[in-house]
C-alpha cells in the first residue's frame, strides 16, 4: 500500500509486467519456457524476441512516440504495451501490422508535407530488444515499459489505428496558421502616427 508521503514515481509505477504478461511476451519466442526460467533468474534483464507471431514492433521517435500513445489514450481506443529504449518508442501492435502500416502511412501522406517522421515497423523475420519484466535502473540506455503487459492476450493495435494516431500526433506537433508568413523585404510603416 502507497503513502502521500511516498515520490509519485514510486506510487505510480506500472512499469512491472505481471506473469499474464510476462508469458504471453515469451510465448512470441522458439522457447518460451526457456525465456520464463531466465527471466526468473534475471527479472531485470531485456531479452531479444522475434517479432511477427504473437505481436509486431512500430519502433517511433520517442517525442513523436509519446504524441501517439498520448492520442490514443486521450481520443482513441488507448494503447496495446509500450517500451521506451534508447530515444525511441516502441508500440507493440498487431501481428501483420508492419507489413501494412508503411503503405497506410504512404497513402496518407500523399500530397503533404511529410509531419510524420519514419516509423520503423518490425515484423516477420525481425526481433526486438523487450524490456525485462521488473524495472532496470534508469538510465538512457535501459529499455523500460510505459505500458506494460498484463495479460495472456492483450489488445494490440493495428495498422489503420497506428495511421490515425500518427496523423493525430502530426497535426498536434505541427502549428497551422491562417496568416501568411511575413515578408522578411517587407517595408514596415507606422499607420498610427497618420495626421
């Protein structure tokens, strides 16, 4: 039980998986009892698991990450488990998801500015460093959950929620004003001292 008197990170902290969640991570790897046992030697230790079976990684930008997962919490459907690492952000997703989201993106981005920087999307045939189940020390180069796994089958996203979040996330980083930019050659004259 936490106190007022504790530091809120301490009160808190969702940052541990719990054993619903720790199994359906190892279930996406050859050996999932293997990845249980060395994760109950080591709670603290990332593991690299394959991508494309139990879940597909779009790896963001962690400013633009933390713009989509903040749209999907505050506007949409909320977030599948998400994991910072090394100045990015990773959203895990539906299998099948990197596959489509590039084309998704493409089609939606026709014609504009390009607000979205590149998503990197990991699936069949990729794999990606998962945070350990209990949290590491912070350090920048410490991968940690934002949003943690906490059951055997959690909701995951799919492409087209992952386009709407990354169009949200844009249009919010982005400030759009009806006045044309001011004319750097421009004369400026003081109207107000008129006789």
């Amino acid at each position: 039980m936490s106190t007022r008197d504790e530091p809120s990170s301490h009160r808190f902290d969702v940052s541990g998986v719990t054993a619903d969640g720790a199994a359906w991570l190892a279930s996406a790897g050859p050996y999932p009892r293997s990845t249980l046992a060395f994760w109950e030697e080591r709670p603290t230790a990332p593991v690299v698991l394959p991508c494309g079976t139990a879940f597909d990684v779009v790896s963001a930008p962690a400013v633009f990450g933390r713009g989509m997962v903040d749209r999907l919490w505050d506007e949409g459907p909320g977030s599948g488990p998400v994991a910072a690492l090394r100045g990015r952000m990773l959203l895990f997703a539906a299998p099948g998801t990197a596959q489509r989201l590039p084309s998704l993106l493409r089609w939606e981005e026709f014609g504009r500015t390009g607000a979205i920087p590149p998503l990197l999307c990991h699936g069949t045939g990729d794999a990606v460093t998962v945070p350990p189940p209990l949290g590491a020390a912070k350090s920048a180069l410490t991968s940690r959950w934002l949003v943690a796994p906490d059951t055997r089958h959690p909701w995951l996203p799919g492409p087209e929620i992952l386009v709407w979040a990354a169009v949200r996330a844009a249009r919010t980083s982005v400030r759009i004003s009806i006045f044309p930019p001011a004319d750097q050659d421009a004369k400026v004259y003081d109207v107000s001292r008129r006789r």
